[in-house]
C-alpha cells in the first residue's frame, strides 16, 4: 500500500484524473491548471463537489491553493491563493 507521504507530482504539472466509464480508463485533466513547477498535491479529503447543475468540482492543494470547475473538469478557475495548506474543502450554497 503506498501511503500519503510517498505521492508526487509527475513533470511538475498540476493535474485532474476524470473517468467516465467507472474506473476502466482515466483522462487526465490541466486546461487552467499550473503546468509548470506545481508541485503540490490535492489529499483525498480536499475534493468535494456541489449539487448544482452542472455540478462545481472545487480541491484544495498542500501549497494553499484552491481550483474550480463548473464544466465537469475541461477547465479549472483558481478560486483562491496563499493560504495555509488546504487539508479539507466542503461545499455549501444558498
């Protein structure tokens, strides 16, 4: 089993994982993303998404940045900047 402490970011770009078909294949996502030195990760627990339609897709990342997605992951909004790292994200609207 690989922990939390051993994962990494592969040539520095900051990605997104879709699948649409359960699992069997995997799209990886950056359009609005950092593509170059972001190594910083999202944890599991920093990822959440609303019930609106379409749905937002907000994650948190260990360097205190928070991205947007309000079209299924095609293009990422930087929500918010230089925080402490974001260990949890959880969505509430009016």
């Amino acid at each position: 089993m690989i922990s939390p402490q051993q994962r990494y970011v592969p040539e520095g770009k900051l990605r997104v994982a879709r699948s649409r078909d359960g699992g069997a294949s995997w799209q990886l996502l950056d359009n609005g993303l950092p593509r170059e030195n972001a190594y910083t990760l999202p944890l599991r627990e920093a990822m959440c998404s609303d019930d609106r339609d379409p749905a937002g897709i907000y994650f948190g990342t260990t360097s205190g940045a928070v991205y947007y997605t309000r079209d299924g992951g095609e293009t990422w909004q930087s929500l918010a900047q230089h925080l402490p790292s974001v260990f949890s994200v959880t969505c509430a609207y009016q």
